[in-house]
C-alpha cells in the first residue's frame, strides 16, 4: 500500500485555515462532521454546554467563530441576545436562514 502526501494534490488547503472554511462555507453552508460517532452523557461537550447556557442565562452573548451557527441557536434559547460573528461567508448565510428574534449573524 502506497500512502500519499495529501499536500502535493491540486487544490489542497491546510485544514482550518481561512480558505479551507470558506471552501467549506461554499460547499457545505455548515461545519459537519462527516463521521457519525455517540459519546455517552456527560462528555467535555455536553458539560461545557451547560455551562455557557447558565453563564448567558439573560445576557447579551457574543459567540466569535460561531461557523454556521448551531451552538449559537442553542445558545439564544437562553440569552437575552446573541450574535454569532464568523469569517466565512457561507456559514453566515447559514445562520441567518434560521429566524430568531434574539439572534443574528454577522
């Protein structure tokens, strides 16, 4: 079995730079995983969810790097406010197909 370099292929970006989000913004309009994979309860990722739910309980929230802005949704479900700022384009277009009084996407 031969292994490439995934470097020397037409049209590679380094993974998380600014190009390869906006590729992805453009393609997809989301962040995905495209793996499927369950972490059982609780997980880094469900305890910091609710800790940033009781820290924006009521307050105006800026979520920087929001991507395509789930976290951020989840997040207006308890904030007075919340706005969600990202560098991609697509990802922004993304959020603000979703319609909350209480948050916006810039």
């Amino acid at each position: 079995m031969k292994f490439i370099d995934p470097t020397r292929l037409p049209g590679w970006l380094a993974p998380h730079s600014i190009a390869w989000y906006r590729q992805l913004g453009e393609t997809e309009g989301a962040y995905l995983y495209p793996w499927n994979s369950v972490y059982e309860e609780p997980n880094g990722e469900s305890i910091f969810d609710r800790e940033v739910a009781g820290m924006v309980q009521g307050k105006k929230a800026l979520d920087a790097g929001c991507g395509h802005g789930d976290f951020t949704l989840k997040c207006a479900d308890y904030a007075k406010e919340i706005v969600g700022i990202d560098a991609t384009a697509g990802f922004i277009s993304t959020g603000n197909q979703v319609r909350r009084t209480n948050a916006s996407f810039i």
